[in-house]
C-alpha cells in the first residue's frame, strides 16, 4: 500500500467532517426558526451513537497526528504538542466508555489548549505548513475540525430530549 493515500484519506475526511460541521450550524440555526421531525431523527441518531463517533474522530486524529510525526517525519510544533495532550487520551475515554457502556463519558471535558509556539526553540514553527488541501485543509485544521467534531457529539449528548 503506498503511503500516499493516507495523507489523501485524512484531508478528504476533514473535508468531509467541515461539511458535517457546516450542517450542525446550519441545523441549529434553522432549528431557531423551524422544527423538523427529519433533523431530529439525525440528532439522535449521533445521540444514541455518541460513544462510537467519538472513538473513531479520537482514534482518527492520534493515528494521523503520530502518521504524520512518526512516518513522514514532520516535526510537531509546540500547539501539535498541547493538540496531543488533549486528543490521545479521549481514545481511552471513549474506547473504556464503550467497553463499559457508560453514557456518562460526555461529563469529561473536552479542551482544544493553544500555546505560544516560540517557548521552546526545537519545535517547528506553528507557521509552517506541510501542505495545504482545497485551499484551507492544513494539520492544524484537521485537529480543530477533530475537536470541534467531538464537542459538538457531546453537546448533543447532553441536550435534553423532548
């Protein structure tokens, strides 16, 4: 299998999840202004598939954040490194929540932490881009695009049906 489509496959799922993240706004927006009985059928869809969603975004975004520093050798920068701290362990979070079948896993919080890059010196620079995909996919917006998902599952999980 040529590594090459890994890279492909992560920007391609971003994109996807993007659109998936328009949707959920436009949704709540126009669930402002009007009920519908399809869109909350898709809501609780994720609702009732939380923990499994959150497994794979948080499974997705370690193994390509280690692909792209262990394989293809990018150096992380100082923000990939607070990215890490906080996306590597909700695969346990959500990997022993579903094992355990605990619906409570939406009580952890979820925190994107940015940092100033030029604290320590033998980090690349934050600015530096490996590549860029459809004019805006970089590996900083695919972990934004991975934590974003991931709050909104658990915002979802924790509206109130009725």
């Amino acid at each position: 299998m040529s590594l090459e489509i890994i890279p492909e496959t992560l920007k391609t799922l971003t994109l996807i999840s993007d659109i998936i993240i328009v949707f959920v706004v436009l949704w709540f927006l126009f669930k402002i202004i009007n009920n519908n009985y399809k869109l909350e059928k898709i809501r609780l869809f994720f609702k009732k598939r939380y923990l499994l969603f959150g497994f794979i975004v948080s499974l997705v975004a370690t193994l390509g954040s280690l692909f792209y520093s262990e394989i293809l050798k990018y150096t992380p920068c100082i923000l990939c490194w607070w990215q890490r701290i906080f996306m590597y362990p909700q695969v346990l979070f959500f990997g022993f929540a579903l094992i355990k079948k605990g619906n409570k896993m939406f009580n952890y919080p979820v925190i994107l932490k940015t940092s100033n890059c030029d604290v320590i010196g033998y980090s690349s620079s934050c600015s530096e881009t490996f590549f860029l995909s459809h004019s805006y996919i970089t590996i900083p917006m695919m972990a934004m695009t991975a934590f974003i998902l991931i709050i909104f599952l658990g915002l979802n999980m924790m509206k109130e049906d009725g």
